[in-house]
C-alpha cells in the first residue's frame, strides 16, 4: 500500500479570499478562484465563519479538495448550521481538506493515502474512472492557481 503523507500549516482568512497579501492577481491563487467561482460560495462562508488566520494566498503551494455548493447541501442544514457556529470544529473540517504541496490528479491515482493539513489521513481509490478521497468523488481535478492546485469533490470529508 502507498502513502504520501503531507503536513503544513495552513490557516485560512478573509483577507487572503479578498486576494490581500499576495504580488499575484486574486483570480490565480487559490484563495482567488474560490472567492471569483459562485458553485463555492458556501465553501467561501464557512472559510470566513472558521475565523482562520493565514491565507491561501500565500505561496503555498497547496493542494485543496474544494466541496462545491452541492456537496454542502447534502449535510442537514442543523448540522451545517451547528458546524458553522463551531469554529474549532470548523477550522479542523476545512483543514481537512488541504494538503501540502502541488499534488495532481495523476500523483493522486496513485496514492491510496495521504495525510491531511489537519492530521489525520483521507483514503484514496479508484472506482471506475472515477477518484475517491474518503466517500467523495473527484469532479474536475487540476485546477491550477499560482500557488497550488484544486481538486473539487462532491461531498464535504468529514475528519
């Protein structure tokens, strides 16, 4: 079995979703291509509810599994409301979503593991053609910013 294991500290903050703090333009960046993309909009919310401290506009490099709208609904809107008033508790669900370093889609076909920013490990797999991290599936991978890379998943990974 093959594991890359990642550690970093990475800390989120408004400032940095505003594009603050980097020589790049806003829309390169990670922090920039989340903030400028509708579909990431409750992503965006809970970033700034999480009440983090550094940016993803910093020079990273990252590698960032971005829930869309859609994978946030799927949560019960209690539950997404007691997660979003528990900064914490928020603060550890987004970290686990963040990875050091540039990792792309074709380095992750090939893990079968990795620990997150957070500490704790996903689990990579393969059904089909598709890309699995935990109970998420990959939707579009690659997306690349001048500090990193997205991957958007379809369900928020719960650590």
């Amino acid at each position: 079995m093959k594991k890359i294991v990642f550690s970093t500290v990475l800390l989120l903050s408004g400032a940095a979703l505003a594009g603050g703090g980097s020589s790049m333009p806003a829309g390169k960046t990670i922090a920039g291509i989340v903030s400028n993309d509708p579909n990431f909009s409750t992503l965006l919310a809970a970033v700034k509810a999480a009440g983090l401290v550094e940016t993803l506009s910093s020079p990273g490099p990252f590698t960032v599994f971005a829930p869309t709208n859609a994978a946030f609904a799927k949560i019960p809107q209690a539950d997404l409301n007691a997660l979003l008033n528990d900064p914490a508790k928020l603060k550890s669900v987004l970290l686990y979503h963040v990875v050091s370093g540039r990792v792309t889609a074709a380095q992750v076909m090939g893990m079968s593991s990795g620990t997150t920013v957070n500490g704790a490990d996903v689990r990579v797999s393969m059904m089909g053609k598709s890309v699995k991290i935990n109970d998420a599936t990959v939707t579009k991978a690659d997306i690349q910013a001048s500090n990193g890379i997205i991957h958007v998943i379809d369900t928020v990974l719960m650590p």
